[in-house]
C-alpha cells in the first residue's frame, strides 16, 4: 500500500497557473511526480517563473493560452495536454476572479465576467477532462477551487461567494455523474492568504482595506493567515490514491476561519 503522495505517470492540468495559488499546485504535484500543462490567459514573466519551478522537479511542463470561459480554447488545451504530454489524469480548477462588489452594488457585465470564469470555466474544463479521462480508462481526479466565501456570506464579495458556492454544487454534482469511471471530484475552500489576493477581469490584485487583516486574525483559529502550499498540499492529496475514497467533498482550509 502506498504510503506517500505518488503522482508518477500522470499528467496534471492546473488552469490559471501561472501564479499564487495556481503555482504552488503546479510545483507541488510535480515534486509529487506529475507532468504539469499549466494553462493561463497569458503566458508573461510570472508564467516563465512557474515553468522554471516545475522543469526543476525534473517533471515535463507545457505552458498554454487558455480562457477556461472559452469552449474551443479549452477542447484545445486538452487535446494539446494529450498530445504534448500523453493524457489528462488530474485537473485542477483554478483558474478565478473576484471583485469587491456586493450583490446590491454588482453591475451585470461583473457579474457576467465572474460567473463565465469562475463556475462555467470550471464546467467547460471539467466537461472536457473527464470525457478525455472516461476515454483513457484509468480514471482520474478533478480538485476545484471553491473559496470560505462560498461556504460563509462575506457581504464586500457577493457575486464572487455566488460563484465560489456554485462550484461546491457543481463539485458534488460531477461526483456523482462520475464516480462510475472512477474519476473523483472534490474542492477545497481556502480562506485568507498572506501574499497577495485573487485578481479581478484586469488581473490587478485586491489588497486588504484598514482593518480586515485583523478581522480576519481574530477569527483564525490557528492564528495565521494561509500560504499556498497550505492549499497546495490538499490539492496534492486529493488527486493521490491517497484520497481515493474522497469524492464530492469541499475542504475548508482556512485555519478554522469558517469554524460555526
Ligand atoms: N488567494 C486567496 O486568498 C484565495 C482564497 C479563496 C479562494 N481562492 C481561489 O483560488 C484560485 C486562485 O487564486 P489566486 O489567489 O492564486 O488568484 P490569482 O488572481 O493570482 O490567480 C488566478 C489566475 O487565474 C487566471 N485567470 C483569470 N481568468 C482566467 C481565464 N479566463 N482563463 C484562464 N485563466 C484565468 C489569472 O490570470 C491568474 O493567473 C481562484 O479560483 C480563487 O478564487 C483564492
């Protein structure tokens, strides 16, 4: 029985890889054995950086435009991860954006945007993984990236913590669409992190306003704010046999932020 994250001989798709917490999924399932296609709106320095990270576990990385919002962009980017690294075994839906607005304030054209990234990227680019992962036969694991503003209503977020808590949904719907195949899908819910905040449409970061960082410490039950190889290390384990009875479940990982 194997006792360690092994990911030898499979090859993961992490979508907007290319930095932050996407990064830090990338380079920790190929330190874990996998062969990385890290797929992103634009391949720039951050993009470059990744791919250094990941060529230095000695894991095969392929870098790709994509716009997870875009079905032919996503049909290309599975059948370029199939032909360039031999299949898809994992997919990790990380691909997001945010923005400040309540559900009050929202204009449609952000409530749009967040929605087309956020829940029918994560659609698209589940459709089309586990129908190449049905194909191949050997299964597969499908980690999304649901949010603690899914799980807990965080008014200075309301499209965003829509969307995030539709992915838990569309979590547990694709579980059970595709256990039979063994493929299994589960999100984690990560909290607050100490380096820089999600982006918004213009990939801008969204830094903490006066006074939230000590809202959110005073409700931290482990009393620090999360890293990415916090999430990246969960990420890790659910796409290893390590889960392999996991399926339909969002993990909290957020120091206890969203503890009732
Ligand atoms: N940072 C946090 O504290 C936090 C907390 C909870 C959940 N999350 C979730 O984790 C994920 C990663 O967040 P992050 O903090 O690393 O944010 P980030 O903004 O640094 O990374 C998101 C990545 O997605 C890419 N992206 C945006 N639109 C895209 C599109 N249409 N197609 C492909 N790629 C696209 C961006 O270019 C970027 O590289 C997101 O889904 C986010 O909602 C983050």
């Amino acid at each position: 029985m194997e006792t360690r994250i092994n990911l030898s001989g499979n090859t993961a798709i992490v979508t907007g890889g290319r930095r932050q917490l996407g990064a830090a999924h990338a380079v920790r399932l190929a330190e874990c054995g996998a062969d990385i296609c890290l797929a992103d709106i634009a391949i720039d320095n951050d993009m470059e950086a990744t791919v250094e990270r990941v060529k230095a576990t000695g894991q095969k990385v392929k870098a790709l435009v994509c716009d997870v919002a875009d079905r032919a962009a996503v049909e290309e980017m599975v059948k370029t991860c199939v032909s360039e690294l031999g299949g898809v075994d994992i997919l990790v839906n990380n691909a997001g954006i945010s923005s400040r607005e309540t559900l009050m304030e929202v204009s449609e054209e952000e409530w749009d945007a967040i929605f087309d990234i956020n829940l029918k990227g994560t659609v698209l680019c589940t459709q089309l993984a586990a129908t190449q992962m049905i194909r191949q036969g050997r299964g597969g694991a499908i980690i999304n990236l649901s949010s603690s503003t899914g799980l807990n209503a965080n008014v200075s977020r309301g499209a965003y913590g829509v969307s995030k808590a539709g992915v838990i949904m569309a979590t547990k719907l694709f579980a059970r669409e595709l256990g039979e195949h063994d493929i299994r899908v589960n999100a984690i819910a990560p909290g607050f992190t100490s380096t820089a905040r999600i982006g918004g449409r213009d990939g801008a970061m969204f830094y903490r306003g006066a006074g939230e960082t000590e809202r959110v410490m005073s409700r931290l039950a482990l009393k620090r704010q999360g890293e990415p190889i916090d999430y990246a290390n969960v990420v890790a384990f659910l796409a290893s046999d390590l889960g392999a009875y996991v399926t339909g479940v969002t993990i909290p990982v957020d120091g206890g932020f969203t503890i009732p």
